[in-house]
C-alpha cells in the first residue's frame, strides 16, 4: 500500500522523499551497528538504504539536466500552413519548488522522529538508560526457601529496584550505561538451600554493583559482633533509613578456568578485586535478615561509602514500594 502510493506522487516529490528516507534511516541503522554495537546485519541494511538513496541523486540530477537543455532544431518541411490554433496559457509546474517543499515536510518529520527518539523514556530522568534485567531462572520456578518464605522478593523484584537511570550517577561515573542487568531467586550458601538470599547485579564499564536480600535469623548487630574480630580500619557502624547498618571489606574470589584440550578445567582460587558491602537490616527492629549492597571493580578502585549509602536510600523505598504493590 505504502508503495503504491509513493508511486502516485509526483516524480519531484516522490525521489526527493525516497533519498530523505533513505539517507535518514540509512545513517540511523549505521549508528546503531557500529556505535551501539548492534551487529553486521544491521550495518548490510543500512547500507542498502544509502545505495538507494545515491542511486536516486543521480536520476534527479539527470532529470535536472535534461530540463536545462535546449529542444533540438526542427527540420523545415514544406507543408500547407494551417491555422494557428490558440491555447490558454498555461503555466508549468517549478520543479524546484515541490522539490524543496516535499524536503522541507520530511525534513520536520524526521526531526520529529529524532527528538522522539531521544527523549527519555516514561519513568526515566536525563540519566542513560539502564540495561533490561534479564532472569536468570530457567525453568522460572523459585526454589523452595523462597515459596515458604512469605515476605520474600524475587530477584527480578531487586533488578528493577537497582537497576535504575540515576544509578551511575550515584556510582560517580553519570556518562556510562549499564551493560548487563539481571536477576536471580538464588539460596544462601552453607545453608543447603534452606535460606533465600535472591540476588541482582548490574555492571558498568567502572564498577559492578550487587544487590542481595538474605532471610535468615541473623541480625545485622550479631553480624557486626562477628566481624569485630577482624579489627579492621574499614568496618563502620551507621544507620540507614532508621535501620541499622554496616560498612565491610573484603576480597572478591578469582577463579581461573583452563579451557585447553583437556575439555576445561578450573584452576585454582585466587584472591580478586576489593569489593565495598553495605549491610542494612530488613526492618527497624532488626530482627534478623539484611539486604546487602556491594560494589566492586576490576582496577580494585572503589567510589565513596556516600555512593553505596545513596543507592541503598533510593533503592530501599522501591523495594517497599514494590511490596505493597503486590500486596
């Protein structure tokens, strides 16, 4: 349908809208297989349209020229001189002008298109986008811990409370995009699939940020009893969001893969990056259970403690919220 009708235009109207389209989504789809990073296939289509659109200058430019150019002399023939027949005067259409006008409409809509295109989406601030939160619950069935635990959210539930557009300002890195987003109704370890601890995670280019919900009888003061013994520098008691809080350290695990010919095999466990934990208990009475945020990064460079305390501020709430929401 949409063929035929741009059949149906005039010839100085229809190839200057052709080489706009094609030169508009031409340049767009380019963007996004060699910017966005989006593949070859996408890179193939766009270069189609910008073929289309060259092939199309050139057979406006000819039709322009053959215009410009003079009629050929006619050759005098001897004949009976008939009456000169008189015509109304008629006047031709510019060519240049429904050239210019169907360039200038398309060139409004395409403008349009591009504002509508970089406008955030609904819910989100001038922030970059976050990443999708992907699931990474195959059978999509949670474990049992999470089934008898009533109050329980979902590791999708802390992905869309985490992944949020201002989440790399609050890191201290506002021009970088989250590249990976997920979710999962994973268990405690140790605890023999007793306890659920679902957990989320969103990376930047800079630094890795996790989000962990753990329901079991531990309290965040046992918990900081616990860890007192290490009489480390970096341990800091505090309160977040009238419940109490704590500020730990410690070392991420590395572990090295052999994927030689003998069909991949772990190596042995190293120790990784430094990785920053803010334990904030369930509720105000601390009764026992705590979310977790930690950030970490391959360099070993960690943001302020204000970061992780900023986050859990605008996460918690979200996470409330989601709650009631479910009801």
């Amino acid at each position: 349908m949409l063929g035929l009708l741009v059949r149906l235009l005039p010839f100085w109207i229809r190839e200057p809208l052709v080489i706009l389209v094609g030169t508009v989504f031409g340049v767009r789809i380019l963007h996004m297989a060699l910017v966005d990073g989006e593949g070859w296939a996408p890179a193939v289509i766009g270069a189609a349209f910008l073929l289309v659109a060259v092939v199309r200058v050139r057979v406006v430019v000819h039709a322009l020229r053959a215009r410009r150019r003079p009629a050929p002399p006619v050759a005098a023939v001897t004949a009976p001189v008939a009456p000169a027949v008189r015509r109304p005067p008629g006047k031709e259409p510019n060519a240049f002008a429904q050239a210019a006008l169907a360039i200038g409409l398309f060139a409004v809509i395409g403008g349009v298109l591009w504002i509508e295109g970089r406008l955030p989406e609904s819910g989100a601030t001038g922030a970059s986008r976050a990443a999708t939160c992907w699931s990474g619950d195959e059978d999509g069935k949670p474990p049992t811990a999470h089934r008898a635990t009533s109050d329980a959210v979902t590791g999708e539930d802390l992905c869309r409370a985490l992944n949020r557009p201002e989440l790399p300002e609050l890191l201290g890195t506002p021009t970088e995009t989250a590249t990976y987003a997920s979710g999962t109704d994973a268990t405690a370890p140790l605890t023999d699939g007793k306890v659920a601890r679902p957990e989320a995670r969103v990376e930047f280019d800079t630094y890795t940020v996790e989000l962990s919900a753990t329901y079991d009888e531990l309290t965040v003061a046992q918990y900081a009893n616990l860890t007192t013994y290490r009489n480390a520098p970096d341990l800091r008691k505090l309160t977040v969001l009238g419940r109490p809080a704590l500020f730990t350290s410690d070392h991420m695990m590395r572990i090295q893969f052999d994927l030689g010919s003998g069909g991949g095999s772990g190596g042995p466990v190293g120790q990784g990056p430094l990785a920053r934990t803010l334990t904030v208990a369930l509720d105000g009475e601390d009764r026992g259970g705590s979310y977790g945020f930690t950030v970490w990064s391959e360099t070993g460079a960690l943001p302020d403690d204000r970061a992780l305390l900023d986050i859990a501020e605008a996460v918690l709430p979200e996470i409330a919220r989601g709650k009631r929401d479910r009801g």
